[in-house]
C-alpha cells in the first residue's frame, strides 16, 4: 500500500516540478488545491507514517533498554548519600579548613545526624561508601553506631532528675508539637482503640508529626533534635512519639540550646511548657558537660583522625567523579587528584589487558579468517554453500557449548595434551597449560569470533571480480604481485568491517574469559562483574562500564562511518 | 587463485595450491572441532569430561545414554529448559512484531533521523552484554521488573530486535516496488497489496530474523543471569552454573541436542534464503 | 510496644500452641541458599519434611546465596522483595544487618527451645554472631590433597602448610580467589603464631609479608571462585593439593569415592544460617516463622548432618547427630568440630574482616591480576 503511493507521489512530483518550471501559474491538483500544498502534506502524511511504524519499537527500546543504560551512566556520577545521610554534617563543615579537628558544633551536627541515621540503620551504608576512598571509616561508622545511643545520657539523667517530667513522653509532645497535630494524634488514637475494642482490623497510620510553631526559635537545636527523633520512630519502627522517651541526643540538644541561647530568649518563651523550660534553664549551667570530640575518639578513633574528617568533606557533594578515578586508578584527595597507590592500581592495567588481548584476537580472526573467505569466494557456488556451513554450525552453536567445550579440550588432563602425551611431543609431566591464563581466553575467543570475521570478509570478496587478477596477470604480474596490489587492496574493507565487528565484540566478553580464563585471561567485563554482585561498589562498576561504553560507541561510530550499520549482514 | 589448477602449473604453483588447501582443511578443523569433540564425549559411560581408554577403543560399553537420561529426568534441567521454552518464544514474537513494523518504516523513503533511528535499533547488538546486563539489573530492579518473567522476556526481546531489523531491512532493499504498485493498479486495496504481495516477500526476512531473535534468547547467558532470579533460571543459566559448580557431562549432552537444534535452524534459514532468491527471482526487473 | 514485636509475640504464642489459633500464612515461600550438596541436605532435612507436613505449601529454591547482600540491596531499592528466608555465612548476615536490610529477632522468641528446656539463645551460644542471624551449621574451610601423587614420591602433607611447599609437594595448587584465609595462611607458615595473626596482618608489613608468601605459589595456583570447583580440579587431576569447604571434600572423597584425602590442620571455622529479609509482609512473615521454627529445632539441624558433613549449630543437637544417610557411615568423625579433626583451627575473624575486606580485597585482585 505504502509503496504504491509512495511511487505515484514521487513520480508526480518530478511531473510537477517539471510543469513548474515550464508554467508560471501554480499548477492545481485533482481537487483543486495547489499541487505543491497537495503534495508537502503528502509528504508530511509519508513521514507521519513511517514514524507511527517505528514508534513502537523505539519507545519499547527507550523503555527496556536506553532508559537502563543512562540509569548506570547516572549511578556512577551519583553520590547523594552522603548530604542525606549527614545532613547537618555537611553543612558544618562547608567552612571547615582541615587543619584541626572540627569544632564542639561540628561534631553536635554529626551527634544528632548519626543518632538518626544508625536508627534508620543507614549508617553503615555511608561508611562502605566512604571507605571505597580512605579505608577504616566503614568500621568507624560501624563502631560508632553501636554507642551513639549513649551520647547525652548524662545530661538526659541530669535534666530527669532536677524534673522527672522530662522522662514524660507526653511533657515533651506537649513541648515540641503543633497543637493541631496533638489532636490529630488524640483523634487518631480513639479510633484506634475503638477499632481495637470491636476487633476490627486498623491499619491507618499515625499522623506525621508536625513541630510547634514557635519553639524552633527558642530552642533551635532541641527542636531540631526532637523533630528527628519524632519523624524517624514513626517511620521505621512504627512507634509514637507520645508513647517513647526521646534519644538522649535529644537532651544534648536541649542542655546546649539552654547554655547557648541568650537568656533573654528563653525567659521570653511562653509556650506550652514554659515553666519546665525555665526551670530547666536556670541550673543547666551547673550540669555536667561532655566533650563530644572526647566521646566520639572514645567510641572509636577515626574520629580523631583529619583524614576521616576530609573525606566526608571532599565527598559531601551530591554527584562525584570519585568513581571515574577510581575507575582509572586515580584518587580524589583534599589536596586533588592522585594516582592511587601502586599496590592497588589495576584497572588501567585491565583495560590496556582487554584491549591487547582484543586485537591478538583480532589479529588471529583475520590470519585464519582471510584464507577460508578467500577460498569460499573463489569455489563454486555448489562447494562454498556446503564449506559455508562448516563457518556457520560454529556460529549457530551455543556459546557456551563452544566455551565447555575448549574446556575439555584445552585442560592439562584434556584432549589436546593428551594428544600431544601420545604423540610423544610433550612429556607426561610438562603438559602445557593452555587453560585458565591468557592462552585459554585467546583460543576459545579466537574460535567464537572467527565467523564475525569470515562472513564480512566472505561478501566483500564475492563482489571482486576474477578478471581483476587475471587481467594484471596477463599483463605481467606474478601471482604474488597480483595478489598484493590488485586483489587485496579490494578485499581491505572487508577486513575492516569485520575487524571492528570482533574488537567490539571482543572488548566487551565476559563468559569466556570468566570461564577459561583463570587469573591473567580475565577482562575488564569480569571486574565490572565482581563489582556488582560480589563486592557491591556499584559506582564503580557502573564507571568501568561507563567508560567501556564509550570505547564501544565510538569503535561503532567508525563502523558506521567506514562500513554503514545497513550494511551488516548475517549468515 | 581459482579453484582448479591448471595443467601447465609449476612445481611452485602446485605446492601453494595444496599447501594452501591443507591450510585451509586445519582452519575448518579449528572451527570444528570443538563440536565434533563434544559429540562424542556426551555419549561416555563415565561422569568425566575426558575421553577414556575404552571410548578410544570404541568398547560398546564405554558409551552410554545416561547423561541424556539423565538431562531428560533430572528436575533443575527439565525446569530450565521449561523456561528457556517459555521466555525465548515470547522474547521472539515482541522483538519480531516490533522489529517489521519499524524495519517497514525505516524502509520508507522519506524518514526524519532515519541514522539515530537505525544506530539506536542496532545498539543492543553493539553494547558489551555485560552493560546492557548491569544496566537493566540497576534500572528494572527500580521498577519491579528484576526478578520476573517479564523483566527477562523484555530484556530478551530488546537484544533481539537487531536481528530482526537487519534481517528484515535487508530483504525490504532487494523489495520491487513495482509488484505493490501492479497490485495496486490492478484494484487491490493496500491491506490486500500488503498481505497478499508484500507479506510472503518479507516472510523469509521476517523468520530468519525470528530464529536469531530466537537463538539469542535461547542461548543468552549474561543478562539473565542479571536481570532473572531462580524463576526463569534458563538452559544456559543452569550450563554456566554446571561448568562452575558440578563439571556433568549432563552438560556436554545438552550441548549436543542444541547443537542438533542448531543444525535444523540453520537448515530452515537456508531453505528459506533459496526460496526468497527464488520468489525474488520471479518478480520482473 | 513495637508493632513489630508484637506481631512477633503473636506468632511466637501461636507456634507455642498451634492448634490454639489459625494464622494467615502465605502458601509459598522462596528460600535461597547455594545450590549443591549443601542445599540437597537442607531439601532432604528441612523442606520435604516441612512440605509433608503441609502438603499445600510450595516451597520454591533459589541458588542465589552467593549474590544475596548484592540482590537484597536490589530488593530493597525497587521496594519488591521476593525472598522470604536466605541462607548467608555469618559475615554476610552482619552486613546485611548493620544495613538494615535483614530482620532483627528474638531468638527465644521465635525459635523451639531445646528438649530439655534451654533456651534457643543458650542452645546456640556464641554462634548467634548478629540480631539477625539464626545459626545452622558450622562448617571450615580446609584443604585437602590427591593421594598417590607420584612426584612426592611417598611423601603425604602433614600441615597446611604443605600449600606453600613446592619443594616437596610439587604441582598445581588451587586456592580461593579472595584475601580471606589466604593471607592468614599465608602468615602461618611464614612462621607467624596462631594468636597473633590479625595483630601482623594489621600492620603495612604484616601485609606484605602475606603477599610476599602467596607470591611463592601464585604461578603454580589456579584460583577458584565457585567452592565446587576444587574437589573437580583434584579429581581430574588439573590440581594436586587446594582448599575448599569441608562438605565439598567429603562429598568428593566419601560419596564420589575420588583418590583425595583431607588435610584437617588450620582450618577455618565459619558459620552459616538464615536471615530473613526486613520488610515481608504478614503472611508471608508468619509462614516463614512457623518454617524457620521448624527448621531449626534440635532434631532437624541434627537430621542434615545425615546428608552433609556440617556440625550443628546446636549444642543439643550435637549427641543427635547419626549416620550417613545413604552410605550409612557415622559422620561424627567427619565433622569440623570432631576432636580428632580441630586439634588446631583458625578463629575467622568477623569483626577484622569487616574492618578490611574491602581494601585488602582491592589490593589482593591488583596482586592477583598482574
């Protein structure tokens, strides 16, 4: 249908241009309007459907498959964890000038902060994620996860005893929250028990709490603090603030808004609770204080480390390079970027590595590759389809078939060895070790690519003509001569085209080398691998990929340009 | 060289001339004998992976059946293969579907980006699996789909569809336009034109490119291992599994019986090429 | 009261007196654990029995274990979690709680008590390494060699040291692709003593020295990563003396009947157990409670050391423990825990290894890898 309309509005457009410039008038079609309005719409309509033809397919490819890749070039530049998980932290130390250790403040905001984070259990996230750039803070975070609940225990002690009703969850809701939300959380809680009293399933959520409005400007840090607490046992445990005692980092809080804030402020304060704060107030100077610096080396001495301090510092921006460093075995220090050292660098190595190993193979493909396309090409019809089989069965087969079976073969105990053994080339204990190194990844790739090379090779050369050769031939050149400036030149974008093929194929394998590859066949896929599903740093395996990406598109850019992707055929 | 020698040859020319077809018979041999090693070894009588004495001296009760027996009774084989059967399938007919209608529209002449269109198609075929596997791993476990039947048949279906395009594309070039337009001349409406005229000339496109959208599904490894769980743990899956756990010669004979399912494919694919040069040799001009 | 904990005690009341009330229970459950023998034991021990008892219950497997921290962190991102019990050695379990995505329990709560009244928490003791861990087995990495190697010319390894002797028992080694035992081997025949291995190998030059040590074989080792490729490596012949799971060797050497003998000298005790994901929700929650109840109690965890060579993790369990269930031989002295076989065992270290993994890991794949 398309194609038919497709003929008679090309061919009517040539007629058309052709009357156009023979009349002056404009030419009018069958229905009376302009030809050339008549025929852009046309157009238009053309380009319409052939786009609703490819639409679904593209959508479906944006969807399943483009959409996954931007989302792993995304990861390995993400780095939000470490302003979420240390909010206040980070903010602290924006104007910290790594010369001491942070100040009293500082380390409050990593109080409250890592209170909240090590009840959501996020911390330990946080500290793998930093310890990808300086080791030892992982179990810093660790440690101090399990004593950070200790931290204002003794001023929480101090302020219950001057007035057990701190201990009161009630006297801090009456405190801290919105009188709105107070009868919201009232009106809520009746028809929870009223459910409970008909046994009637509830299962409506508490309220979120709200903070009251002015206590924010009294006690900033208290109100902060209790905000925290609030929001994070309604969220991860399920639990009310009516119902539990703060955090003792609450009381740390509430004890240093009391010394800080001018006390002119506080007597100001008439809110709920004013005489308990007031009261509160007048003797907190007396209270016994903690050195938070002194608590947190306590709990464990990364804190007392510059280092530990500096990377929070230099990784508090919610995207990063770090894992593009990491990636090419750089660092990102305080003072700039580094070479990481010797002893760990590895993936500049494994990239050059793939690369080598690519184009050996490469290599390989096109010495075994040009005798057979030479020989297919130059056979009959009738006996190059029947040798054509023998390239393609390799091809149709399984790739881990052919991957198991150079295992078999390429064994210390396998078929080659003992075959050699018998033949009496290789002594029984000197077999060759042609599996699990680079000669087994080299061999057992060479094998599955061949075919990407003999096929484009194969087509190239079926469109040389014989009399080329012949003609040169006649003409005074020897075979040899012939061969080498009259045929070969014509074969080369063959060679190309299927010299790209296997090195883009080449560079991104993952099973062979995993399989037969042993410690020095591996390439940089099995490192991108490991990263996701062993060791878990999946920025950096999305950076490794990210970069083995871009090698790729680039090689297939130039295909394009040398070969055309319409020209790829198979089989 | 031409493939017969000529009788006036020199001593020179006749070495090269069966120097070059020895050379020649080993590289076919590289290429084959992986295959032909493996054939044997699944019929051995023994749980090992290397040829003993008695299969080398062809002792009837060195061979056996038991590894196919066994592929045939053991349960975590007959599921993966279950779901290698209900994932390739489905995979194929999504990739084929969407894979002519947009290998139609490309064919059209006047398609805006028709370049970015066609490199995007092709991309799945080009991207290392091991990102195309990390990225879909990262992004459907976003969206719920990692883990399920669908997240793999989508996957599948997205690796596909190059196939399906350039196999479609490619019999779409060689298309005679004039045949739609006789059609059409002729009174017949472009639904009749197309079902009736263009659809059997593509037809052999269509299925080849199928059978590779199949053959990929069916013998992918390092997506499903990503983006599936134990649920669609397919024949492949359960292979790489086996040459990394239990070395079974199970292996070696489910490899044969794919290598028989690779030998009919292939067999289709070529009765199917003879027969579109033989319908396109038909049609006039 | 936690909502949690409550929905705990609940479940915990209705295990205590199942006929006292019926629970909504899902009627299937995945369960992942590694595949293999070690899974086939936990099939025969725990499920078909389970399944007989509830013949409505689908039980489906998953070999997923060796990726679960990975896939759980997956789950936990897309908010789907399709797990409902997973089997993790105990330094997995630790970081899949300190990140939150395993479930904190009370042991005395939800698992049976011992016959003779101990509380689950007593019975398991010191195994029970994290909140979140329900201990099952006991297990050690240890090595073990091809008898009859004709280049020792009679010789048999004594110690594992062995490893690092090429002199004397030449051949391919093969040993795991990762720091972990590897360098506490490696300081041990440099001469380093039992108790002050993670001192040295806290130092730059205790590290060093690991290495220098490994360097000495690197060439000659071919380094797995999956525990059954060196009982297939012995057997074949590729290797001649490795280190794997001790369940691994005894499924090579007694059921397999392969020319290997074990090398019981400074292996590595670990532990292995469930965990069970944070976030199910109730049914599914309740239904692996009532499993895992069942699955850890004395006899049953006693039953699957008739199909593997793995202790117990059970004190009581420990006099349960009988004969092999197909071949019928006592598998008391085929436990890593057997007197005869600990006479010197390596502590694994979960908090140093937490501690350093990841960067000795970097460093030993650099090592590795040129």
């Amino acid at each position: 249908m398309t194609d038919a309309a497709t003929g008679n509005i090309g061919r009517a457009a040539a007629d058309a241009r052709r009357a156009e410039a023979e009349q002056t008038g404009p030419v009018m079609a069958a229905d009376g309007r302009p030809l050339k309005q008549s025929l852009n719409r046309a157009l238009r309509a053309q380009k319409l459907r052939a786009l609703a033809l490819i639409a679904p397919l593209l959508l479906f490819l944006l969807v399943t498959f483009v959409a996954p890749i931007f989302d792993m070039l995304f990861r390995s530049v993400e780095n939000q964890i470490t302003s979420e998980t240390l909010p206040r932290t980070v903010v602290a130390l924006e104007d910290w000038d790594a010369q001491d250790l942070p100040s009293q403040d500082t380390f409050a905001a990593l109080a409250y902060d890592f209170m909240e984070a090590a009840e959501r259990r996020i911390h330990t996230r946080l500290g793998s994620r930093l310890n990808y750039e300086t080791t030892g803070i992982s179990s810093t975070f660790r440690r101090s996860g399990r004593g950070i609940d200790d931290l204002g225990e003794t001023q929480a002690e101090q302020f219950i005893d001057l007035n057990p009703q701190w201990e009161d969850p009630a006297a801090w809701v009456a405190l801290m929250a919105a009188p709105d939300w107070i009868a919201a959380q009232a009106d809520w809680a009746a028809r929870a028990d009223a459910a409970d009293a008909a046994d009637r399933p509830f299962d409506e959520a508490e309220p979120a709490f709200r903070l009251a409005g002015g206590i924010a400007a009294t006690l900033p840090e208290t109100a902060d603090a209790y905000r925290s607490f609030a929001t994070t046992i309604q969220q991860e445990d399920e639990d009310s603030p009516t119902a539990e005692e703060p955090w003792n980092t609450v009381y740390l809080a509430l004890y240093r808004d009391l010394l800080r804030q001018p006390a002119a402020t506080i007597a100001a304060y008439d809110g709920p609770q004013a005489a308990l704060v007031q009261e509160a107030a007048g003797v907190a100077a007396g209270f016994e204080a903690t050195d938070l610096p002194a608590f947190f080396i306590d709990m464990d001495d990364g804190w007392g480390d510059l280092k530990t301090w500096e990377t929070i510092q230099t990784f508090s921006d919610p995207y990063t390079a770090g894992y593009f460093l990491a990636a090419l075995d750089l660092q990102l220090t305080p003072q700039g970027i580094e070479m990481q050292p010797e002893e760990q660098q590895i993936y500049l190595m494994l990239f050059w590595r793939t690369i080598v190993l690519s184009l050996t193979i490469m290599g390989l493909c096109v010495l075994l590759g040009y005798p057979i396309a030479y020989l297919l090409s130059n056979l009959p019809m009738r006996t190059s389809n029947l040798l054509l089989i023998l390239v393609l069965l390799p091809f149709w087969t399984s790739l881990l078939v052919r991957t198991s079976a150079w295992k078999v073969l390429l064994q210390q105990q396998g078929v080659i060895n003992d075959t050699l053994v018998w033949l009496g080339l290789v002594a029984d204990d000197a077999r060759l070790a042609l599996i699990n190194n680079q000669v087994g990844t080299v061999i057992a790739m060479t094998h599955i690519l061949l075919p990407f090379m003999i096929l484009p090779l194969y087509s190239v050369m079926k469109t040389i003509p014989p009399s080329y050769v012949r003609a040169a031939k006649s003409l005074g050149a020897t075979n040899s001569t012939a061969f080498w400036r009259v045929y070969f030149p014509q074969s080369v974008p063959g060679i190309g085209a299927g010299c790209i093929l296997v090195f883009i194929l080449s560079i991104g394998y993952y099973i062979t080398p995993e399989l037969v590859g042993g410690r020095t066949g591996i390439f940089i896929s099995n490192r991108i691998a490991f990263h996701i599903s062993d060791s878990l740093n999946w920025g950096l395996a999305a950076a490794l990929g990210s970069i083995l990406l871009i090698l790729v598109l680039a090689l297939y850019w130039l295909y394009d340009r040398l070969v055309g992707i319409d020209n790829v055929k198979l089989g | 060289m031409d493939h017969k020698l000529p009788p006036y040859a020199t001593t020179g020319q006749r070495i090269w001339f069966y120097g070059f077809r020895v050379l020649c018979g080993l590289i076919f041999f590289f290429l084959m004998a992986p295959i032909l090693t493996i054939i044997p070894l699944s019929f051995n009588a023994e749980d090992f992976f290397t040829f003993t004495p008695g299969m080398l001296a062809f002792e009837p009760e060195a061979y056996s059946l038991k590894h196919y027996v066994d592929f045939f009774t053991n349960p975590d084989w007959q599921q993966a293969l279950r779901n290698s059967v209900l994932i390739a399938p489905m995979a194929t007919l999504l990739a084929v579907s969407l894979g002519t209608l947009a290998a139609i529209g490309l064919s059209q002449s006047h398609v805006p980006f028709k370049g970015t269109i066609m490199a995007i198609m092709i991309s799945p075929m080009i991207v290392p699996l091991i990102i195309s596997a990390a990225g879909m791993y990262f992004f459907y476990s976003r969206v719920g789909l990692q883990g399920t039947y669908w997240g793999v048949v989508l996957a599948h279906a997205a690796l596909g569809i190059p196939f399906v395009i350039i196999t479609v594309t490619a019999t779409l070039v060689g298309f005679d336009r004039s045949l739609t337009r006789a059609a059409a001349s002729l009174g017949a409406n472009p639904v009749t034109t197309f079902f009736r005229i263009q659809m059997p000339l593509i037809l052999p496109g269509v299925i080849s490119g199928g059978l590779f959208a199949f053959i990929t599904s069916f013998d992918e490894v390092v997506v499903v291992i990503f983006v599936g769980s134990a649920g669609q743990q397919t024949l492949p899956w359960q292979m790489f599994t086996g040459l990394r756990e239990q070395i079974s010669p199970t292996i070696l004979a489910v490899a044969t019986i794919l290598v028989v399912i690779s030998i009919l494919l292939l067999s289709v694919v070529e009765i199917l090429r003879r027969r579109s040069e033989r319908l396109r040799g038909m049609s006039p001009g | 009261m936690k909502l949690k904990n409550l929905m705990l005690m609940t479940t915990a009341t209705a295990l205590a007196a199942p006929a006292a009330m019926a629970q909504d229970m899902a009627d299937s459950m995945t369960l992942v654990s590694w595949g293999g023998a070690y899974q086939t034991s936990q099939v025969r021990a725990y499920s078909d029995p389970y399944t007989a008892m509830n013949p409505d219950v689908e039980i489906v497997w998953d070999e997923s274990s060796p990726e679960a921290v990975a896939r759980l962190r997956a789950m936990e991102e897309a908010g789907n979690i399709t797990w409902d019990l997973v089997d993790v050695v105990g330094a997995d379990a630790i970081r899949l709680c300190d990140e939150g995505l395993a479930m904190e329990v009370d042991h005395d709560e939800i698992l049976a008590p011992a016959p003779d009244g101990t509380s689950a928490s007593d019975d398991f003791g010191d195994l029970i390494v994290s909140d979140c861990f329900i201990p099952q087995i006991v297990y050690s990495t240890t090595a073990a060699y091809r008898t009859g190697v004709e280049a020792w010319e009679g010789r048999t390894p004594e110690s594992i040291c062995a490893i690092f002797d090429t002199e004397n028992f030449p051949g391919t080694r093969t040993l795991e692709r990762r720091p972990i035992n590897n360098m506490e081997w490696a300081l041990l025949c440099d001469g380093v003593a039992m108790e002050d291995l993670y001192d040295v190998l806290e130092t730059e030059e205790g590290i060093d020295r690991a290495f220098a040590m490994l360097d000495t074989i690197k060439e000659d080792t071919i380094w797995w990563s999956a525990a059954a490729e060196p009982p297939q490596l012995l057997a074949d012949g590729e290797a001649v003396i490795g280190t794997s799971y001790n369940g691994r060797w005894f499924s090579a050497i007694e059921e397999q009947d392969q020319p290997i003998a074990m090398l019981w000298d400074a292996q590595v005790f670990d532990l292995d157990g469930w965990i069970i994901p944070e976030g199910l929700p109730e049914e599914r929650l309740n239904r692996v409670l009532d499993f895992v109840s069942f699955a850890t109690d004395t006899q049953r965890l006693a039953d699957q050391a008739a199909y593997i060579s793995y202790g117990p993790a059970r004190a009581s369990s420990a006099p349960l423990v009988g004969n092999h269930a197909d071949l019928g031989i006592p598998m008391g002295p085929h436990m890593p825990t057997d007197p005869a076989n600990s006479e010197r065992t390596i502590l694994f270290n979960y908090e140093w290894w937490a501690d350093y993994r990841d960067d000795l890991d970097a460093r030993f794949q650099a090592w590795l890898a040129r």
